[in-house]
C-alpha cells in the first residue's frame, strides 16, 4: 500500500506526458502576433516566416480518481465509492464545457502506459497495474474553458489530480524543429556557454533556407514560445526562460535526417530533430 502512494504521483505524471506527447498558448484573444525576420537576405525565393496565426481549440484532460491509500490530500488515503464515480460521471456529461468523455479502469490505463513506455524498461519494472489510477478522459470545447475546468474538478469528492492540457501548436504545421542555445542555468543552455548570437541565428537560418528540402521555414521568438507554453496551462502568458527556434515545415517529410543532419551540428544550435522525436517539455524542444 505504502508503494502505491508513493508511486501514484509518479505515474499521473508519466501517464499525462504519454498521453500529451508533443504537447503545445494562445495569443490572448484577438491580439494578432507580429515579429521580426531574424534578418538578412533569403537565398533564392524562400524567406523566414514568423508562426502561423491559427491556434488548436480542443483541450484534452484526464480527471485521476482516490484509490485506497493514495497520498493526495484530497484523497485522505480513501478511494473513491461507486457513489461519487457515478456522481462524478454525470457531472462531467452535463457541463457545457466538456466535448466528450470516456471512463478508463486500471487495466486500459496500464495498457496504454505500457504501449506509451515501451522503450523504457527502467519506469516499466517499477509500475504495475495496481498503480495505475482510474481516470475520467475527454476534450474541451474551447481552451479559455481550462481554468474554470480545473477548478471544479479539483474541489469535486473523489478525485486526486485533474490536467488539462491545450493542443499541441505546431502539429500539422512543421516537420523539424531546430532549437537554439538558450540563457545559461537553464534546460535549454548550452554547455559553457549563454545564448545563441544574432549572427549564429542567422547563419542557422540561412542554412535551413539553402535546403532544397525546405518548403517554409518559420522563426519562433522567445515571446511565441511562451505562448505555446503557457497554452499547455490554459494561461495568458508565461515568463518562462524559453528558447528561439525554427519550424521547418518539409515538401516530404521523409527528408527530415538529412534537413536535421545539416543544421545540427551548427554554432549555437541546442538541438534538432524530427518534430514528432524531437525531446518536448511543454510544447517547447530541448536536448534529450
């Protein structure tokens, strides 16, 4: 039982950055988003662009249930009673909020964890199908809904962790993703040394315009990333010490290895790759 609790924080964790996987806010409604070009001429035809100006509405949440002996606050080592399950279900189909939902018991969810986890056999030894919660999951309508969301789940009987995450911005949009040094003391730093230089932006930007492979190349500002970032939290804004990147969308996406062979190894570039192999920590990428 003392394993159970200890590991349930553990495996809502891993189970939602499974589930999310490249996850990635909005501009605050209405205020359209304008940058920059990180400078100089574009070879040939091609230019950098900034982001699209189009943002994914639907968000996904998982809502986790008490077991016996979960650690949670909330659950004061009590599981939740069929009562409040049923409750609990017929709360979530009633709210205008919610698209749709769908229960998942302890033998999908350690399912689905293991498909997610197959490459790690470390997390996989240490988690059985005990220690997988029950859990409500679905869609939101509409993203400005995450907050209010949260907060009623969050005080409803029953429950011990409720995520709601916004669409991942860049699905769809791009097919590499090269990621710049970012401020030292942070994940996104390179080692001995601070952030990447106008020059070293430049040159990285140049390279991916040069590619024959590129179809659209876009720059993302530090400001567009926290956007994304905080979309993840249902926020208005992040101040998180994010990283500039491009977003290079391919005419076939097959030639990702040779588009990210050519820019890897770049001064000033902290990583690069495939956009749905790419590490991400919020929406953003970063070195694995």
């Amino acid at each position: 039982m003392v394993r159970r609790g200890l590991l349930a924080g553990v495996v809502a964790a891993a189970v939602m950055l499974g589930a999310g996987g490249s996850v990635g806010s909005p501009l605050a409604e209405g205020v359209a988003w304008a940058a920059t070009s990180p400078g100089g001429p574009s070879p040939g035809n091609k230019k950098v662009s900034p982001p699209p100006d189009d943002w994914p509405q639907a968000v996904t949440f998982s809502v986790y249930l008490c077991r016996d002996q979960d650690v949670f606050k909330q659950c004061r080592k009590r599981g939740i009673t069929a009562k409040q399950r049923r409750a609990l279900e017929a709360r979530l189909r009633a709210m205008p909020e919610v698209a749709e939902v769908a229960f998942e018991s302890q033998e999908e969810a350690y399912a689905n964890f293991t498909e997610q986890n197959a490459d790690n056999e470390t997390l996989l030894s240490a988690i059985q199908q005990e220690d997988m919660p029950e859990s409500f999951t679905g869609t939101l309508h509409r993203w400005r809904d995450i907050t209010r969301f949260r907060a009623a789940m969050h005080r409803a009987p029953g429950v011990s962790n409720v995520f709601a995450f916004g669409g991942s911005f860049w699905q769809g949009k791009a097919d590499v993703v090269v990621s710049l040094c970012g401020r030292k003391g942070t994940i996104f730093a390179c080692k001995g040394r601070g952030p990447a230089t106008a020059g070293e932006r430049k040159a990285v930007g140049d390279r991916l315009l040069a590619l024959e492979e590129s179809e659209s190349v876009y720059f993302e500002d530090v400001a567009h990333a926290r956007r994304v970032y905080a979309y993840v939290w249902g926020e208005k804004s992040s101040k998180s010490p994010l990283p500039e990147s491009y977003y290079v969308r391919l005419a076939d996406p097959g030639t990702a290895p040779r588009v990210v062979g050519a820019v890897k190894g770049m001064t000033g570039v902290g990583s690069a790759g495939r956009l749905d192999e790419e590490c991400l920590w919020m929406g953003v990428a970063q070195k694995c």
